[in-house]
C-alpha cells in the first residue's frame, strides 16, 4: 500500500524474580500491556518467581504490606492467576530459567525451561527488557 509503512513488531522481554504479591503484579501487568499494543512478549520466572505459574500459589504480600490484599479485593483488582491467564491469552511466552522444575509444581500454563544464557541473548535484541 502506497503511503503506509509497516512498522517492525517490537519484543519485550519480562522477567519476573519474586513470588510476593507486590512483586507479582509488575511483570505481569507489563507483559499484557505489551502483548495488547502487538508486541512479542517473553515472560520469563526466576527460582523465586517460578512459584507465580504453580496451581497452588497464593499470593502473599511481604511482612509489613499486609493491607495490600485488602486493598487489592476492594478494588476488584484481577488475581495474579487471571492476570497471568490473560497475559498468555494475548499471546506472552512463558519460560522458566535455570531450573529443572518437573517434580516440584503444577503449571496452571506450559512454561519451557530455558538456561539464563538464552534469555540474557533474547533481552539483548529485545527493545525493552525489565525485571521485578
């Protein structure tokens, strides 16, 4: 089409690093805003955040940010688990680092397992990069 550029789809690459409820809701607040405005979104878990994608995990805020639960209820914030939900279903990858996972936790979504090697590769061509 005459007059019409295309424009490069972008890649962000995410990493969460912890599990608490303050630390989850970053990555994966940014990994659907990323998804939603067409970018290719890597959502990667460190071993201490890998705990957001088990079927078992609660969220639970660190000591002293007890009130943000609450807070979080009354506002009709979505849940960790639907928020991640919808980050897959706009189309974010999802990939463990360094770990071998198989025998400890129930994947609400498939997750490849990837060395830390891979993702530094990937955030290095990636237009943005952020860890929470």
């Amino acid at each position: 089409m005459e007059g019409v550029e295309l424009m490069e789809k972008k890649k962000v690459v995410v990493m969460a690093l912890h599990d608490e409820l303050e630390s989850a809701y970053p990555p994966l607040n940014v990994a659907v805003g990323a998804a939603s405005s067409g970018a290719d979104v890597i959502l990667a878990f460190s071993r201490r955040g890998v705990n957001i994608l088990d079927k078992r995990y609660v969220s639970v805020p660190s000591e002293d940010l007890e009130y943000l639960s609450n807070a979080l209820n009354d506002f009709g914030v979505s849940s960790v688990h639907d928020l991640l939900g919808i980050a897959v279903e706009m189309g974010a990858q999802l990939y463990v680092v360094d770990m071998d996972v198989n025998d400890h936790f129930e994947f609400i979504h498939p997750a490849e397992q990837v060395p830390i090697k891979w993702l530094l590769n990937e955030a290095a061509s990636a237009d943005l990069f952020m860890h929470f």
